[in-house]
C-alpha cells in the first residue's frame, strides 16, 4: 500500500473544496514541483474563497520494503 495525505486547512479552503474534492486535487498533483499547499490555496483564491487560506499538506510514505 502507498502512503497516504492528509490536509490540515481553515476553513477558508473548506468554503470552495469539498474533502473528497480537495484530496483528489492534491493526489494528481503529488508529482508536481509545488504539489499542495500552494497549488489548493492558488486555486482556493481562484474560485472566489473571500476568507483567509492556510493549508498544510502532509504526504505519508509507504512501508520500506514496499517502495
């Protein structure tokens, strides 16, 4: 099994994603240069979120010998 995400966020980025939402945007962009945070918050703002954004991603490996 893969390592898993997790998003720590305010409620600003809650306003313009849903959960589901927001962990399928980050998962496509886990390969990305600047995967994450920046790319939710940019698109957040993008959407019209009128609230503050802060996000922090958190990206979990898998097990060693399944890398």
């Amino acid at each position: 099994m893969a390592g898993g995400v997790a998003i720590l966020a305010s409620d600003g980025l809650w306003d313009t994603f849903s959960n589901e939402e927001a962990v399928r945007f980050i998962r496509e962009r886990l390969d990305e240069p600047h995967f994450g945070a920046k790319s939710i918050v940019l698109q957040s703002f993008y959407r019209g979120c009128p609230d503050n954004i802060t996000v922090m991603v958190v990206k979990f490996k898998g097990k060693a010998s399944e890398q």
